[in-house]
C-alpha cells in the first residue's frame, strides 16, 4: 500500500518562500505522473503544479512564474519550491498522481499572512 507524507508547510510573511515535500513509501513514484494539489476552506481542491515522468511541468496561471515542481526519483519523493507566495496562496498541499487514484497523504498546512 503505497503512502504519501507531505511536510514543509509553515506560516510565512507574503513575499516569503517554502519548500514543500512528498515522500513515498510502499510504491515508486518514477512511472507516475505527478501532482501538487491544495484546497482552501470552502474551496474544492485544485491542482497547481503537475510534472510528468519524463519531468516535464505545468503550473495553473495563478502560480505560473513562482512555484517550481521537481522531483528526486532516487529518495521517491517530489518536491514543491514556493516563491513569491501570497495570502491566497494559504491551503493544504497534498501531493498525488495525476491523475489522483493513489490515498490521499495528511497534507501540509501553508500559511502566507503577516
């Protein structure tokens, strides 16, 4: 049974930046399509960064320019390098497979407020 263990998040002044982890266990994560995901209070959970297997990337408009989505296949983890972060930024991070069939990991909190 494949787990993910997202970690990283923290409260953050606008501006600053975060560096957010996934790691797998149980499953490699090298074949799979990959993605950070985030949900806000009363919002439905959306996707802003996916990388491919060959490690290919998109990013939604609204993180476009600021957040970079890498992976490590050799610690079975993916990473998400936050930047320029904003208060509509704040959200649980998960990380799954695009698309989202594996179980859901806790996530992380991010925080952006001053």
């Amino acid at each position: 049974q494949v787990q993910l263990v997202e970690s990283g998040g923290g409260l953050v002044q606008p501006g600053g930046s975060l560096r957010l982890s996934c790691a797998a266990s149980g499953r490699s994560l090298s074949s799979y399509a990959m993605g950070w995901y985030r949900q806000s209070p009363g919002k439905e959970r959306e996707l802003v960064a996916r990388i491919d297997s060959g490690g290919r990337t998109i990013y939604a408009d609204s993180v476009k320019g600021r957040f970079t989505i890498f992976r490590d296949n050799a610690k079975n983890s993916v990473y998400l390098q936050m930047n320029s972060l904003k208060s509509e930024d704040t959200a649980v991070y998960y990380c799954n497979s695009i698309p989202a069939y594996l179980p859901w990991g806790q996530g992380t909190q991010v925080t952006v407020s001053s």
